[in-house]
C-alpha cells in the first residue's frame, strides 16, 4: 500500500503549500494527504479562505515604529519568565512524558556504562588487534610516504596525499587477501 | 583517416623505409577540441609502417621455414655444397634485411622532442612560480577526488590547501625551507619533516642521466588543451619497458606539467592530477611559503627528520633489528634509506626503490610486545598500491605500483 504523509506534516506543510513555496516531492504528498483525510482537508479549506480575505483586505501604511512598539506591547502583555517558571515548566512537561519511555532511556544508559566500565577497551588490555596494528602501520606509512615522494619532480605529491587519506578510509575494511 | 591513407599509397609501400611514414606529424592530425583518450595520437607510425613491410615479410619467412623443415635431413645432405651457397647467397642478404625491417626501431624524431620537453620540465618548468586549482582522482575502483588550490614559488617551495573532499577541507601542505609541513586541522597538529632540496636536485640529475643514457625513455603521443594552454603529451618508460608509466602534459612554453597521470602496465590510468585553472606568475608571495602562515598547533615529528642515509648499513647501526633487504623485480635500485619513529614508538625503516620512473617504499617495522612471532600473509591491496605482511618479527608495508605477483615475490624473499 503507498504510504501518505501523517495529518502532522501535513499541517506543518499547509502553509508553504498555500503560498505554492513547497518543493514539488512534498507538494504531491501533501495533495495525496489532502485527497484522503477531511480533517486535513477542512485545515485547508480554512486556511486558503483566511490568505484569500486576508488578500483582498484593504492595505494600510504604518509608522517606521509600528514593529518596535508592537514588541513593547507584547512584552507588558507576556512578561519574560523567570528561570524557576521555565524549571517549573520543563518539570511538567516530564510529567507527561510517557513512563515507559524513561524507563527505556534509563536501561540503555545503564547498559552503556557496563558496557563502558565492565569490558576494558583495547587501549587499556595488553597490546591492540592485528588489524588495529596493520592500520596504524599503514596509515603511518603513507603519511610517511607523502613526505618521502615531496622530492620527487617524477612524483604527484596531491596525489600521494589522497590516496593516504583514502587508505585512512578503507582501513575499516579488510583488504583484500590474494 | 589521413594516417590510414598514407600507409595504403603505394610510394610508401614501394619504398619500406621509415622515412616514408615519419613525416605524419601529430599536430597537423590533431583534433580541434579535445577530447579524453581519444585525442592521444601515436606518433610511432613509422613502427606501424614497419610492422606491415615486416608481416609480410614474416610470412614469407615462416612459409620458407615451414617448406625447408618438410624437406628430410637426409634429403639436404644428398644437396651438394655448392648449391647450398648458391641458394644462401642471394638469400641471407634478403633475410637479414627483412628481420632488420621486422624489429621496431625507435622513432629518434620523436623521442628527442619528448626528451626536450621532459628536460624542458625539469630545467625551466620546475623553476616557473605559478599558482592555480588542482583535480587529484584516483581511479581504480570507487573514484576518489580532492581539489586543491596549489602555489607553487619554485624548486622545494609549494603550498596546497585543501578544498575538498570534507575529510580533507581545510587541510595545508607546505613545503619549504628543505621541511616539509601537514596541518590537519581535523587532528589539530602539523606532521614535521624534512623535504631536502639537494634530494630533489639530485633526483633531477639522475633523472636527466637516466634520459641520456636510456634506461628512461620518452616519446610524444599527442597534444591537448589543459586549463587553456595547449600542452604536449609525453610518456615516460623506465628501463623495465611495459610496466607502470607516467604521462606528462607538458606547457611546450614554460615547462610547466599541467596534468600528470599513472598507468598501469596495461594502460589503465590509476591516478591523475590536472590543473583545472593556472597562473603564470613572476614570483609567489614569500609570506605563503613561511611555516609561521600555518595556524598555531602543536608540531609532531612524526616524518622523516633527516635527509636520506645513503646505505642500508648506516641505517642499521640505528636500529635494534636486522634490517631486510628484499629481492626487486629487475631495474630496481635502492635510492635511500630513512630511520623514523613509528607509531608505537619503536623506530621503523624505510627503504625506497626506484627504477627510474617508479617508486617502491618498503617500511620495516617490529613488531609490538607479544606479537613477535606472528606471520601473516601479504595482503594486497593494488587500488592504493599496497601490501602489508608479518614476518619473522617485522611488519613489512610496501608501498608502490606493482604487478600483485611482484608484491608476492617481493613478500617470499623477506620471509
């Protein structure tokens, strides 16, 4: 079955859809969604009717001020919170969250610190793996190669650069033994 | 094709000399907008002249040759001396003559232009200041790119700054003053080390006596636009005929190798770096080459910190260990020897090859604590051009263009 947008993306695209600023994969999703859901459908239809009355509205011009005072305004009306307001805030909206999901969180911390403390890391227990040794080996030894071809007018320094960097990146892989 | 037509005239073949087919000249034939490999013309037609004369020259030989071996030994005994003579006489010359025909000779017009032009780089075009932006592929498998912008104040005087890829943005090589300096930014530290200008000025004498006496060979195949400069293509052979070769794109002007690419014995380009835009300049900004430009992190020596040794012996009277000397494939001569810390602190050897055209770099390395008596077997890895084995107490990490059965040789004569 091909699958839709959720009514939440959907509506959190509304806007840019109405102004015909969505980039065209999204647009066709919202309009699926649109097709299939009336209550996103209904969010819509309100929406296009508020830009469209809101665009016949007759203009106003307004004083260079008009924004700064309009700040001023809205400050006395919502004044800034203080910290134990926001805490008391951030407190609540723990409250909500659901329970099985602290726990979860609370499980995974915990198996990451045994992991981290009961099982030593290479560094820390006797000396490393042959393919932790092999890596530092080559690696170094390309570094050291860049350095060794600089003096060479036969040799492509940028090109010795690369590819130590590219052995950097496969080191992860095993190589290829023939 | 015009150079197709020339072989079929029938002065041409009337006349089977080389001559005939050497006028051909590369640039009247070559394309008006470039193409990639399209574009590389071989000029050695006169080879092609010669080997059409000597095809069928062959043939003839093998039809006479399979004849004579039908005819029974007893049968030419029965034949009297004088006969024999009679018969050799007007065909020895021939003979000779038509093997004389068969060997490819070398086309000495062309080889004295690609010999000016790569001694032309390395008199005039590694003195020339310039600066630009650099394209480096290596492509063999996944294409790996980086670009680079590139100021280059003479011999022993570059600086490269890293554009891309983003592992490597930001990145700064530099070198001058005889050092040479790796800002990593992603590491926050400059690797330090040494980059001497007397190797680099010996390393162009040996390569112009190499030119000389032949055991470098180059010719030209072609001509191309890079970065808006017509260049000349030169390929350039070691002693060791159809193994790994470079091809220079080579400003006929300044000197100056506008692209530079490696290929494999088969012809397959490896890696490849191309100017993408360059400006000649009178002479390069001296605050760009000070060390005191790169940002202000820690130093690690982590390079090699002096010039190369020039003996094996004075590097082992350095380290702890028996340093290996390998068995190389032939044309290989040893061209220094450097002793570094390696990354476990002990202190690794490096031997570098050469062939005149090629590199190899061996690393020698013991082993760490524990791991003394391990033996892996080489693994190799030809994209990168490398492998890596354990044996006998060291870590060997050769480094260098090779057929994957060289590696191996290379590999059972360390064991």
């Amino acid at each position: 079955m091909k699958r839709t947008m959720n009514c939440q993306r959907t509506q959190s695209l509304l806007s840019e859809y109405v102004n015909n600023t969505l980039p065209g994969y999204d647009a066709i999703g919202v309009q699926e969604h649109l097709d299939v859901c009336n209550e996103c459908a209904r969010v819509y239809h309100e929406l296009r009717r508020t830009v469209d009355l809101l665009s016949r509205a007759p203009r106003y011009d307004v004083p260079d001020t008009f924004g700064a005072e309009l700040w001023d305004r809205l400050q006395k009306v919502c004044p800034r919170r203080s910290l134990w307001a926001r805490l008391g805030a951030f407190a609540t909206a723990v409250w909500y969250i659901p329970r099985w999901s602290l726990g979860l969180a609370g499980a995974v911390l915990c198996v990451l610190v045994a992991c981290y403390v009961g099982i030593p890391s290479a560094d820390h227990s006797g000396p490393p793996s042959d393919a932790g040794v092999e890596a530092a080996m080559v690696r170094d030894a390309f570094r050291q190669n860049v350095a060794i071809s600089a003096a060479d007018p036969f040799g492509d320094l940028a090109a010795a650069n690369l590819t130590a960097h590219a052995s950097n990146s496969e080191s992860d892989a095993r190589p290829s033994v023939e | 094709m015009p150079v197709q037509r020339a072989y079929t005239t029938r002065a041409v073949w009337r006349s089977r000399s080389y001559e005939a087919c050497g006028p051909i000249s590369v640039a009247e034939h070559a394309p008006a907008i470039p193409t990639e490999p399209a574009k590389v013309q071989q000029k050695d037609s006169a080879h092609q002249c010669g080997s059409r004369t000597g095809g069928w020259a062959g043939g003839a030989v093998i039809l006479l040759s399979t004849l004579g071996a039908l005819i029974p030994g007893w049968a030419w005994g029965q034949v009297p001396k004088s006969v024999h003579r009679l018969l050799g006489a007007p065909v020895r010359p021939a003979i000779r003559r038509l093997v004389k025909q068969m060997k490819p000779r070398p086309n000495l017009q062309v080889d004295a232009e690609a010999r000016r032009l790569v001694l032309l780089y390395l008199r005039r075009g590694i003195r020339q200041p310039y600066t630009g932006e650099e394209i480096t592929r290596l492509l063999q498998g996944r294409v790996v790119e980086s670009r680079q912008t590139v100021t280059y104040g003479g011999p022993g005087r570059v600086r490269m700054e890293y554009i891309s890829p983003p592992s490597m943005k930001g990145e700064i090589l530099l070198v001058t003053g005889g050092r040479i300096y790796q800002y990593r930014p992603y590491r926050g530290e400059i690797l330090d080390g040494v980059a001497s200008y007397g190797e680099l000025a010996e390393r162009v004498k040996e390569i112009a006596e190499g030119l000389r006496s032949g055991r470098i060979s180059a010719r030209v195949v072609g001509d191309e636009l890079v970065a808006g400069i017509w260049t000349t293509i030169v390929e350039i052979h070691s002693v060791r005929g159809n193994e790994w070769f470079l091809r220079f794109w080579i400003d006929p002007k300044t000197g100056v190798r506008l692209r530079f690419m490696r290929l494999d014995a088969q012809g397959r380009a490896v890696a490849e770096t191309t100017f993408a835009s360059i400006t000649y300049l009178q002479a390069a900004d001296p605050h760009l080459f000070s060390p005191a430009s790169l940002p202000s992190v820690p130093h690690v020596p982590r390079l090699p910190n002096t010039p190369p040794l020039p003996t094996v012996e004075a590097a082992q009277a350095q380290v702890a260990y028996a340093i290996r000397v390998p068995v190389l494939p032939g044309g290989y001569h040893l061209s220094g020897v450097w002793v570094v810390p390696d990354p476990f602190g002990r202190k690794t050897t490096i031997l570098r090859f050469t062939d005149g055209v090629n590199n190899l770099a061996l690393f020698e390395t013991p082993l760490p604590p524990g791991r003394g008596r391990a033996t892996v077997a080489p693994r190799i890895r030809p994209r990168l051009g490398l492998a890596h084995w354990m044996a006998g107490g060291l870590a060997f990490t050769l480094i260098g263009h090779l057929e994957p059965v060289e590696y191996r040789q290379i590999a059972d004569s360390l064991r």
